[in-house]
C-alpha cells in the first residue's frame, strides 16, 4: 500500500489497530502521551492477546514516538493516514498535535467513540475526516504495551469496523481503509456513517456509564433487574433522540432501534423480547460493551 500511518493515542484500541497493522507489514508509528507505554513497547515490542492463540503476538516493527517527539516529523516523510484514537475531550489537541505532519492528500481518521468528526473537521477541515466505528470489539490495555481482546473476532457473523464518509460517498479512500482494517478482523464501507456512530453511542450509553457509575461488569448489570431495565430506558431514549435529529440508526447489538425504544416505552412485548435478548445465559445477548 505504500502509505505511511500515524495512531495518535496508543492506548486499548489504538495500540490494537496500529499494532496489527504494523504486524502486517505497514508503515506505522504509534504516539503516545505515556512514557511508559512507548518505553515499553520499545523495550519489548508490543504484546498482544485474544481469545485464540493466533491472536497471541508481540509486534516488534512499529515505530513508536513520545508525545514530545512529534516535532522530528518534520524531518520525514508526511503523514498519508493519521488515526486519532483518544478520548473525546481531546481530540482537538491530538488533531492538531498530527495536522501539520499530514501530506497533501493526507486526513485524520476518528477511531474513537461518540462523534468526533465534527471536531476533528473543525482543525483540519471535512475534507481531511473520516470516520470508522469499531463494533464489539472490546480490547483492554491492562498493563503498558499489553493489549489484550476479551471477545472472539466478529468474523462472519458480525462486522467489526466500519469506515465512511462524513458526506456518505463510497471512495476510493474508504476503500482502502476497509481493506486495511480488513486484515484485523470484519469491515465495510457505509453510507450512513452518523447512523453507524449513534447506534454505537446507544450501546455504550447502555452499557459503559451504567457499568462505571455502578461498578459492574456488563454481565451483572444485565443480571440485575433493576439495572438492566434502567439500561435498557438509556438504550430507548438515545434512540429516541437520534431519530428526533434525522439519524437513520443502525442495528443495536441485536436489537432494531425501533423495538429498544418501544421497550424503554413500556410496550411489554417488545420489554419481553429485549429482556429475552439481554439476560445472562442467553445465547443472543450481546453484552455492547466496546
């Protein structure tokens, strides 16, 4: 392919993404805002884990770079892809830290959950944004330059990353990236990238602020009555409110919006099939938590 990748924030998923990339034979550098992190990659290369043993490897070709090495990318070759892979609130800064690094043709990919492209597009304009959702993925850096994933690969029966356009068009960059991120696991281009990043917000927002504000896995929090309906009102109202700003949403895990939301409404047939879904032992629940 021939083009050279900066993942700005190296941690969970960006550390995965970048490291498999790097493992395939690409051109990447990994920065990061740990100094730990980055001396440990360098010290002993990358360790990555899943729940196969073909998925056990450590990446020792990534270049990696302290935040505060940014600058010697002036003197090499321009940034043709920059994955920004932080948290939401710093976006701006981590988009601007890579803008002046890009090549003509280059652009930022957002690898982050919510919606971020508007940021993004703010510092380096939309014509240099793109997006991509990773669905069900579920990586976790539990130690520095250690990411481990927690749940088999989607495969075939489901799509991992996502990559589009903010305008909707398939392009020739689109393409690419599908391909690129194809190597990792399940990918597509899509059409509908803000439906595909508002289902997403729908599941984190049923899963990850519950499990944070309460201190339970995903598992428990669907165990417990109480919790598991409260998440799945979180669940119906997010829908509720994309759908009130023009969002054609996307499937939610397994659930179709329209059914989620009715749930969260009270209709007692579609609560018994969402509770069906979600309930612990049950061999559909797909516990969103990524």
């Amino acid at each position: 392919m021939g083009k050279r990748i900066a993942v700005v924030g190296t941690g969970a998923l960006g550390g995965y993404v970048g490291g498999y990339l790097a493992n395939a034979g690409l051109d990447v550098t990994l920065i990061d805002f740990w100094p730990e992190n980055i001396e440990t990659i360098r010290r002993n290369g990358l360790e990555l884990d899943g729940v196969t043993p073909e998925e056990k490897f450590t990446v020792k070709n990534a270049k990696t770079m302290h935040l505060t090495e940014m600058q010697d990318l002036s003197r090499q070759k321009p940034i043709d892809i920059a994955f920004v892979s932080m948290k939401s609130y710093d976006t701006e800064w981590a988009t601007q830290l890579i803008k002046q690094y890009l090549s003509p043709d280059g652009y930022v990919v957002s690898l982050q959950n919510c919606l971020n492209e508007e940021r993004i597009a703010g510092v380096v304009g939309w014509g240099k944004t793109v997006g991509m959702v990773a669905s069900l993925i579920s990586v976790d850096m539990f130690e520095a330059g250690k990411i481990r994933r927690t749940i088999a690969k989607g495969g075939d029966k489901h799509t991992v990353f996502r990559v589009g356009e903010v305008h909707g068009r398939i392009t020739k960059r689109v393409e690419e990236l599908r391909e690129m991120v194809g190597m990792i696991d399940s990918a597509k281009t899509t059409t509908n990238l803000w439906g595909e990043r508002w289902s997403k917000l729908c599941q984190n927002g049923m899963k990850n602020g519950v499990s944070a504000a309460t201190g339970m896995t995903g598992i428990d929090c669907d165990r417990n009555d109480a919790v598991r309906r409260f998440s799945i009102k979180l669940g119906g109202e997010a829908v509720r409110v994309g759908q009130a700003l023009g969002y054609q949403i996307e499937k939610i895990g397994k659930f179709e919006p329209e059914l989620l939301a009715r749930a969260s409404e009270g209709d007692k047939a579609a609560l018994d099939e969402v509770e069906a879904i979600l309930r612990p032992g049950s061999n559909t629940n797909p516990n969103p938590r990524a």
